[in-house]
C-alpha cells in the first residue's frame, strides 16, 4: 500500500541560543466525499467538511474532485487520496 503523508512545519523560530523548528499535524487524507473529507489527523480518523477546523487549528480550505486544500498557520498543501497498489 502507498500511503501520502505529509507533514506540515511551520516557520522556523530564532532565539538568542539556537533555532527551534515547531512540527506541525500528521496528516492523511485518505477520501474525497463531494465537499467532505476523511482524514487521519496525528492517528485520529474525522470527517471534515469545506471550511471547518480540525484539531490543532489545520483548516479544511477547499474540496475539489481530487484534491483538498488545506492550511496550517498561513502555509496551503494540496492533498490527494492514498492510493492502493
């Protein structure tokens, strides 16, 4: 099975002694049902709709026939369904 994770990072932060680089959700998206999505979200399974907030403020920005928008602290990733081999 081929899975598409992503994972999604925000801005890295500078502090006086170094650099600290937050991570953000784990993210699966593994259907696409017309403006509704299935989604693992750090091992969690939801149905989100178009518009609505997941945890971790991950928004659910568009949903096309093959792909959904999402968007995490300003950054937008397009994710498609996971395919199976």
């Amino acid at each position: 099975m081929k899975l598409h994770r992503f994972r999604l990072f925000s801005a890295a932060l500078a502090f006086s002694a170094g650099l600290a680089v937050a991570a953000g959700p784990d993210v699966q998206l593994n259907a696409i049902l017309g403006n509704k999505v299935i989604v693992t979200i750090d091992g969690q399974q939801m149905t989100l709709a178009a518009g609505e907030k997941a945890p971790r403020d991950l928004q659910l920005v568009e949903v096309r026939s093959k792909v959904a928008i999402f968007e995490w602290q300003g950054q937008r990733l397009e994710l498609t369904p996971s395919s199976r081999i």
